[in-house]
C-alpha cells in the first residue's frame, strides 16, 4: 500500500510538473555559471526525506528533479521590480463586468533599513509610499505617500450583478500625503519583516461629471477638496516561502482614517444622498497566520487563516472600503496583506459600511515551486439589494469554496490559477457564481 502511495505521489508530481514548471525549471538551470566551490556551498535539498525543509524566500539551494540537478541562487529581495497581469472571470457574468483584466507594475526598494519604496503603478491607479529616516532619526522616519484614482470613463455599482447605469459617474481622486512614522525589523528578521506605525496627512481632490447614462434627476456631486488624517500600523512577521507564500508565523495591521471635505451637498437621485459624508470616518483592520497542519510532521502541508473587519460612520461610494473578487493576497506581500477579498465576487463589488470576512486555506507543496490549495471564506457585510421596496441596503452572509495552483511558469515567471465559487452573490437572480483567476507576476 506505502509504494502504491508513494508511486502515485510521484505520478502526480511529475504530471504538474510537465503541465505547469518544466520550461522554466529549464532556464532556472541554465543560470549564469558559478565557481564550483560557491556552487557546493548551497544546501542539497531532496524533497523524499522524512525531515525535508521547504526552501524559504530567498534562500540558495540545490535540488534534483528527474535525475537533473537545479540550482537556486540566494536572493536578498531588497530590489524588486515585477510586472503583475491578471484576468478575473465571473460566470454567471455581471453586467458588462464577465470578464475584468487588472495588472501592474510593482516596485520595492528596501536597500536599507532606513529606506523603504513601495509602489503599485497601473497609471490610472497608483499606490506609492516612501518612508525614509537617518542616524539621527533612528527608527523614526519622515513618510511621503501618492495615491490616484483617475478613471476617464463613467463607472456604476452592482446590484444583485446588474449596473446600475441611471447612477453611473466619471468620477476619480488624488491625493497626496506626508507624515511621520516609527519602524523597526521584527523576527524572523528578514527585509520585509517589520513593524511600523505611521501617521500622514492627506490633502486631496475629488472630481465628478456625469456619465451618458446617468439619468435626469441625479444630482452629480461636487468637485470638492478633501483632507484626510491616516493613522496606519503594520506588523509583518512571516517566514515566506520560495514563492513568498506565508509558511510559518503571523501578520497583523489596521489603519485609522478621518476625512472631511469641502462643498460637500447631497447627491444622488433627487438628491436623495446625504451630505452627512463631508465628515467621515473608517476603521479596519486584519489577522493572518499559518503553520503546520496539527497532527503531521511535515514542511510541505500548511494551514493559513486569515480574518479582516471594519467599520465606519458617514460612508459613501467614494469614502467605503471596495470588497470583491480577485486575487487573495493572503500574506503573500507586506503591503497587500490588509486587503480583504470576497472569493467568488466581482472584483470591488461592494462598498460596505462594515464588514467581517474570515478565510481559510490547506496547501501542499507537490514540488518546491508547485503548492496546490483549497480554500473557503464566509463574509458578512451590508450591501445593496433589490427587493419589492426597492434597492435597500441589507447584512447577509457570504461563503465560498475554492481550489488554487500556485507555481512556477513559463519565461520565468509566477502563475497562480484559482476557482471560487460564492454561495451568496446573486447573478441573474439566482443565488450563486463562479469566478475563475489567472494572474501572473513577472520580475523584471
């Protein structure tokens, strides 16, 4: 029975192998050639032992795979640039939103522990922080921070999966910021293990128009400037993995944000939004651990669970947290861990005023750079809905079950290729929907 085991084992391995890895294990192996002797200073690493250790990010190491030797070189990851790419299909589809593609250029810059760059750049969207301190300073350091919605075309909500159009709005913000913050390594010690408190203030603009479908009677909100006090706090202390998935440890974060804004009046149809939102308020924050699976002795299983809430006062479209489908973060990276996803939804679906979304995940690690997952997710959160009364906002639950491959691919790069399906979200309605992820993150 133990060889029926082990041979199967091996047949699927070499099955996702061939399947997902092989050409870039070929590359992999052809990398720029080294002294023998450094060569030979890299651990050996046979998957087969009873003690085998899954190689951790950015250690070096030797391994064979089908009788070929490969070698992985040591990396520090203090200088990353990746483009990130991706694709988000819902079946049943959303109005006009079936098939969503999203993608990035992702930049870190972490040369030392006085200095931190850290920006998401998609042009139309962009996410940008720099933190930097001096020898003076020691862990407190002066922060400048750059965010931008700028989308050039009319927009509209969901509800139970259709547009609202006779709502729909061009409508975008910047908003740039400074500040001051406290940060300092944290076990295990590695360059993206920290803590960090930050505290900046965030001037900004609010732009709107109307869309060509917008209807008659909707009120556009007013260009307004709007000043934000943001209150951030980070802990990061993950032992990452190969492909920087959470191996062993914990992360936890929340951020605090007051806004106001100027020339603020009531909105919507018949101006029936309220210009309660000039002053608002919004808290959240997030839990994520993994370790071992209890009961086995084994590096390649592990469990992840992760738990994100927040609540507000005030909230509107523009001001509410955005919760949906896509990628699952999942401690992957520092600075997306905080995100909260809603497995098997449309990605940004909802805007709640408060909400709980608990998830959890088994992985294995079939190769050192192949991990197979399932997943599941319940959600609780305040969204629209249509009723005989009309749309009215309601608090329902939201679970999901799902499978992920994460691995390694062709020209070097990371795959992941993950299903969901949501048992809450209403498509054609019908209780239900699928959602099909592929993105992929090439270094460049």
């Amino acid at each position: 029975m133990l060889k029926d085991v082990t041979r199967t084992t091996r047949l699927l391995q070499l099955l996702v192998c061939c399947l997902f890895m092989f050409p870039a294990i070929s590359t992999h192996a052809e990398d720029v050639p080294e002294a023998a002797s450094q060569k030979e200073q890299l651990p050996m690493q046979h998957q087969e032992v009873p003690n085998y250790r899954t190689p951790h990010a950015g250690e070096g190491f030797r391994t064979e795979l089908f009788g070929r030797e490969i070698t992985v070189q040591p990396l520090t990851g203090r200088s990353v640039t990746a483009l990130d790419l991706g694709v988000a299909v819902n079946v049943p589809g959303a109005d006009n939103k079936a098939i969503l593609p999203f993608g990035d250029l992702y930049l870190w810059r972490h040369p030392k522990d006085q200095s931190l760059f850290r920006a998401d750049i998609a042009l139309l969207y962009n996410d940008i922080f720099w933190a930097g301190s001096s020898s003076q300073l020691k862990s407190f350091e002066w922060v400048l921070t750059f965010n931008s919605y700028t989308i050039p075309f009319a927009q509209y909500e969901l509800v139970d999966g259709k547009a609202v159009k006779s709502e729909e709005l061009t409508w975008g913000y910047v908003r740039p910021g400074f500040g001051l913050g406290y940060r300092q390594r944290v076990s295990p010690g590695h360059q993206d293990n920290m803590l960090a408190v930050d505290l900046t203030v965030e001037p900004g603009f609010l732009f709107f128009d109307k869309g060509s479908n917008t209807a008659g009677n909707f009120v556009v909100p007013n260009n307004a400037f709007e000043l934000r006090e943001h209150l951030q706090f980070r802990w990061d202390a993950f032992e990452r993995n190969l492909l920087s998935l959470p191996q062993q440890g914990f992360a936890v974060g929340a951020d605090v944000v007051h806004g106001n804004r100027t020339n603020w009046k009531n909105w919507g149809l018949n101006g029936s939004e309220s210009a309660d939102g000039r002053d608002y308020f919004l808290c959240t924050g997030y839990f994520l651990a993994a370790g071992r699976v209890p009961g086995v002795d084994s590096d390649r299983h592990r469990l992840i669970g992760s738990l994100h809430a927040g609540v507000g006062s005030n909230l509107d479209r523009f001001s509410a947290p955005r919760i949906g489908g896509g990628v699952q973060p999942m401690g992957v990276e520092y600075g997306s861990t905080w995100r909260p996803v809603l497995p098997g939804s449309v990605i940004q679906e909802f805007f709640p005023k408060h909400y709980v979304v608990a998830a959890g995940e088994y992985r294995w690690e079939a190769l050192f750079f192949t991990y197979l997952s399932l997943n599941g997710s319940v959600g609780w959160l305040d969204h629209l809905t249509q009723t005989g009364r009309g749309t009215i906002s309601k608090n329902d639950v939201f679970t999901s079950l799902g499978a992920r491959v994460t691995t390694g691919f062709f020209f070097d790069t990371n795959m992941k290729l993950g299903y969901n399906y949501n048992f809450g979200v209403i498509r054609d309605g019908r209780h239900g929907g699928h959602e099909i992820v592929l993105y992929f993150i090439k270094a460049l």
